[in-house]
C-alpha cells in the first residue's frame, strides 16, 4: 500500500498542482517541460515498482473471490498497459526535441505526442483511483471470509 500511495499520490500531486506552478512560474513553456519530463520518468518508475505488489495483491484476492480479484487484475492490466503506452510516447517526444538547441523540431509532432502523453496519464490515473477503493473492499471482503487464526 505504501509504494501504491507513493505513486498514485505522486502522480496526483504532480499533475494536478506542480504542473499548473511550473506554467505559472516560467516564462520559457521548454524549460517546464524539461521539469515535467524529469519528473514523469521518476513517477513512471514509481509506477513499474508498484505493478508486481499489485499483482501479487490481486493473485491473493483471486485465491477468495474470483470477481473482485479478476477486477483488481484488470485494474492493473489497465495501468501497466497506460504505463507500456508512457514509455513509447515518452520516445516520442524526446525525438523531436532538440535537447543542445532547447528547442522542438516538429510542433505538430509533438503536439500529437503530447495529446497521447496527457490522455495515457489520465486513464493511468483513473486506473488507480478505481484500484483503491476496490482494493479497500477486496480486502474486507476476503478478510471476512478468512477465518480468525
């Protein structure tokens, strides 16, 4: 739960505030960008480390309840496929940036890409704020099915 709330809130924190700063502080949209793409490759990690105990949580959950467990495993399936997609629109983006010159070589390009880039994050994002609630009610679930040791 800790590396899920580690990511998830990162990923959240980051878009939804740190984003919005970055463009109101400064004044060049490239060097935020720069900033952005920092960041969204250390939450993308974030993101690959959280994966495999999602899993091994979701295998656990579907040894109790198929159904809650075949959801978690979707869930998840979902945010590592959203997570796959980052990796190649990431690819995308770094060709038609000019790292030397600071500048983008093709706008249309990488307007595209980063169209991709913002939708993959948010069905990312949306893939784990499904998970959490759903996990929290597996584990009551399958907790009030396990007998007390």
């Amino acid at each position: 739960m800790f590396m899920f709330a580690l990511y998830w809130g990162g990923l959240t924190f980051y878009t939804g505030i740190v984003v919005r700063v970055i463009h109101l502080v400064l004044n060049d949209p490239m060097d935020g960008g720069l900033i952005t793409q920092k960041v969204t490759i250390a939450l993308q990690l974030l993101g690959w480390c959280t994966v495999p105990f999602m899993v091994w949580n979701d295998i656990a959950v579907l040894r109790t309840s198929k159904r809650l467990g075949a959801a978690l495993l979707t869930l998840t399936s979902l945010l590592t496929l959203a997570l796959i997609g980052l990796l190649v629109v990431h690819a995308q983006l770094d060709s038609v940036i000019d790292m030397d010159q600071g500048v983008i070589t093709d706008r249309i390009a990488f307007d595209t890409a980063h169209r991709r880039y913002n939708q993959t994050t948010t069905i990312q994002w949306l893939a784990a704020i499904s998970y959490l609630p759903l996990v929290i009610y597996s584990w009551r679930a399958v907790d009030s099915r396990t007998p007390d040791c």
